[in-house]
C-alpha cells in the first residue's frame, strides 16, 4: 500500500479532535475536521463524563471526513483509566464518572490493607493514584451500576463498541488500570478476585494495531460510509500514542507528555519494578509494540486551566492565556515553588476558597513560600513547580532504569509554551525539542497506516517520518544548574 486516509479520533479531557491524515512511507499531514469542547459535568455531586454526547461528535467527525474523500480506517484514543460497565445486554449502566471525581477518596488505602502495595506493585507496576480503574471499581462495589455490569469497557474501547459492536480492551489503556499483569501482559485476575471485584467483566485483550471490527450498518449509513471501513486498535491511551510519536532517534528516549497532564519518562524494554522505583512511585505502562512506558504523572497544565477557568468566571481582566502567560515571563523567577502533585490539586474547583489561586496560596503559607498574588505570579509558580518536578522525576527516572539522557523530548500540546519549553530546558539541565504539538494524533494515525500495510514496520520507522514531516523546536538549557537543584532540597524541606 502506498498511503492511506485514515480518521483518527483524540479525546482529551477538555477537547476532542477528529482529524483526517494521509499516511504514507514519506507522508504525514493531518487535517482537523471536528473539535469541540469536552468536560467533566457535575450531577448530584458526581462528576460523569457525556459519552453519549462524545458519540455524537465522533460521529459528526466521521461524516465530515466521509465529505472530503474515501476512508481507510479510524482510530480512537483517549485519557486513561475511566470505563463504562454494560450490563448482560450490552447497554451502559449510568454515565462513567470522572477521574477527578471524589468518590475514590480513601479507597486506594482501604485496598491496601488487603493487598500489600509491594505486592500489588509487583503485579501490576503501576503509580499509586487515587482513581486507578481499580480503585474506582472497589468504590463502586455494591452500587447497582457494578452489581448488574457484565463487561467493564475503558473509553475509547465504549466509544469504539458503539460503532463497530466488537467489546475488548486494547492492552495500552488496560495497562493503566491497576488490574492489569505487567510481565504476562495479561489481567491480573486473582488480583481483581481478592479485592471484591468480578474479574469476569474484564473483556478479551487486544494489542494496538488489531483491527477492531467495521462499521455497525446504521453507524455506516448515518455517517456516509461503507459498513466495510475498519475500526483500528492504536495505543488507545493517548500517552502511548503520544509516546509513539516522540521523534527520538535512539532507544529509550525520554519524554515529556504535556497536555493536561504532564508525563515524564522513558521508553524502556522492560519493566522496572525494583523496590526503589515503588518507592518512587513510578509507573510502568504499557506502549505500542510491547514498550513500556516507564513514566511519572504530574499535575500538569490542568493547574493553569483550572486557574483560567476560575478568573474568567470572576470576570479578572487580562487573564486570557497569553496574556497571563506573558505576565508570568516578567513574573520573578522561582519566587514560590510548591509541590504542584499534592493531592488537593487534582479536583476541580473556583471561588475564593476552592479556586487554584486559593489553594496554591494554601500550599504556599505552609510552605513558607511567599504567595502568589498576581495571575502573572500565579501562573509562575505552576510553571516553576512544573519545572522543579520534572527536573525531579526525570533525574529519578533516569536513576532507576540505569539510562542517561542527554535530551529531553515534549511533545502535546505544552511544547507550544515557549516559557514552560525553556524552563524545563533550565531546569533539567540538557536540551528540550519541542514537538510535535499532535503528538497523540500522529501515533494514533501511524499505528492505522501500518496495520492497513503502509510500510512503517517499527517505532524508528515512525519516528523518523515523525521527524522528516514535523519541524522541532530546540531549547538550550540556561543559568546555572545549582538554582535548580537548590530548589529541588527547597521543596524537599517542605
Ligand atoms: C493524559 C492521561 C494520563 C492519565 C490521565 C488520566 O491525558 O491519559 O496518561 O494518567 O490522563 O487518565
């Protein structure tokens, strides 16, 4: 095959995009057809996503890429770890929740004192967070919801039932949910048994690049395409997709994934599972071509998004992105640092008490740091906390898994933030290349194109076209390294 049309679908939690690409062995070039906005929505103190209105806006995707030409194959991905539970006739019980949401508050250390975190991280290898799908499970134990549920269904693997009406769950998303055997590659079954949980509603594993099936008659019809157009399983969590398109040219090259959140790794071949990196608290994900994703979660730019959302709801001028982001340029460097993963930042929130300005402040005073009290010094502190942190891990990450690294590659939509590209740079003391921005895009559509048989037979193969087709940004570290590394004993000391 010489190039393919193929859809690819990315759903982040505060948009989605539907995108046409043209893939070939020396093409790459995207096309939005579709974005819109995406968010959790609160019902009764619960936050739920809206996947049936996300159905709709792939399928208003999916028609407009039908207007413009034929259509080779379509590819879902999206954030990890959430799930809807389908009941014996396969219709979702309730609307998935968020994982923001507060209901597994607690659970994780109720699951440990039944299962030792050294043993379960053994098992399953995974960042101890407090919504991993297994805790959100054992939250659910004796709702309705999880009493009749027969099949638990990871998002892109939902929304891809409901075009092609084929259940599974590809390997890189289950591999985030805490359920999951990192060394066979397989459910952790026992492990679902022992905390209460029916193991029998994890559906059959499918690997990234399986075809998932073709398009359901009235989905085909409705979008104005034929019924035998495939379903393509890519690395449906969107970090590895993202992951798939870092353009490194070596092995186990490191990254950073800054979207929402910001994931900060290695690629490895092998999981590391040493009591160091428990301690650590390091994730090992699953990648496309049985990679592993060797990573830390931080809070990320969902910090900054959650402050704009609460200033423009107050009506703050001058709080616009570029605007805050150019007062945080002039804001003075490192004048508070906290610890930007401390748990009372993941839930949403505005208002004088719950908005992240108040609760930044908060972490501050108890810091001793001096509070921030402009947007500008806002936004500065979220991205020297962000800087600190990846500086941090990234050293960790390198420690634990015994690989040096000599550049760091960002790539997602915060390789477009100038600032927070030349900080990390300072930062973690060797150079940034930033891009590409649709990184999660880009490894969604590579992984169709060479299952449809376009002649990309690995992840260097990929890279490279990443590379020959995307322009990258270089930043150089600046300053002296000690400011950092005084900073990381400053945060330490907290
Ligand atoms: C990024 C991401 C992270 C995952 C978090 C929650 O979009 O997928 O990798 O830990 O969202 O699902």
């Amino acid at each position: 095959t010489g190039s393919v049309r193929v859809v690819a679908v990315d759903l982040g939690a505060t948009s989605g995009r539907v995108t046409v690409a043209v893939v070939g062995p020396e093409t790459l070039e995207l096309t939005e057809v579709h974005r819109f906005p995406n968010g959790a929505v609160e019902v009764e103190g619960s936050l739920h996503w809206d996947v049936r209105a996300l159905h709709r806006e792939i399928l208003e995707g999916l028609r407009r890429a039908a207007a413009g030409g034929p259509v080779d194959g379509i590819g879902i991905d999206s954030w990890a770890v959430d799930h809807g539970l389908l009941d014996a006739g396969e219709r979702l019980l309730g609307d998935p929740f968020s994982y923001r949401d507060s209901r597994t508050d607690g659970v994780a250390a109720r699951v440990l004192d039944t299962v030792d975190a050294a043993e379960l991280y053994a098992l399953t290898g995974v960042q101890q967070l407090p919504f991993n799908t297994i805790y959100q499970l054992v939250a659910a134990a004796g709702t309705p919801a999880l009493e009749q549920a027969s099949t638990m269904l990871l998002l892109p693997d939902l929304l891809g039932f409901w075009l092609t009406g084929e259940i599974g769950a590809e390997a890189t998303n289950a591999s985030t949910t805490g359920l999951y055997d990192v060394r066979s590659r397989t459910w952790a079954t026992g492990l679902a048994e022992r905390v209460g949980l029916p193991s029998a509603i994890l559906p059959p594993l499918r690997e990234a690049g399986d075809r998932v099936g073709t398009l359901l008659p009235d989905v085909a019809a409705s979008v104005g395409l034929p019924q035998d157009v495939p379903v393509v399983a890519v690395g449906s969590h969107d970090t590895a997709s993202a992951v798939v398109a870092v353009p490194a040219e070596h092995a186990h090259p490191a990254y950073l994934s800054s979207g929402t959140w910001s994931l900060v790794g290695l690629e490895l071949d092998e999981p590391v599972l040493t009591e160091a990196a428990r301690r650590a608290d390091f994730t090992n994900e699953g990648g496309v071509d049985g990679t592993v994703r060797f990573l830390k979660n931080v809070m990320g730019l969902w910090v900054l998004s959650e402050a704009l959302r609460g200033w423009a709801l107050d009506g703050v001028p001058g709080t616009d992105l570029p605007a805050v982001l150019a007062a945080a340029a002039a804001a003075e460097p490192l004048r508070t640092v906290v610890d930007i993963n401390d748990a009372s930042l993941l839930p949403p929130g505005t208002g004088p008490t719950h908005g992240m300005p108040a609760r930044l402040a908060a972490l501050a005073r108890a810091a001793g740091e001096p509070v921030p009290e402009t947007p500008g010094q806002v936004a500065r502190c979220v991205l020297d906390s962000l800087a600190v942190a990846y500086r941090r891990h990234l050293h960790e990450a390198a420690g634990l898994a015994g690989v040096t690294v000599d550049v760091l590659h960002v790539v997602g939509g915060g390789s477009r933030n100038d600032l927070l590209c030349q900080l990390t740079a300072d930062a973690c003391g060797v150079p940034v290349l930033a891009g590409p921005a649709e990184a999660s895009t880009l490894g969604n559509v590579l992984v169709q194109a060479r299952t449809l048989g376009v002649d990309l037979p690995d992840l260097a193969a990929m890279r490279a076209l990443v590379r020959r087709t995307h322009p990258l940004r270089r930043f150089e570290p600046t300053g002296e390294a000690s400011v950092w590394r005084d900073v990381v004993q400053r945060l330490s000391k907290i």
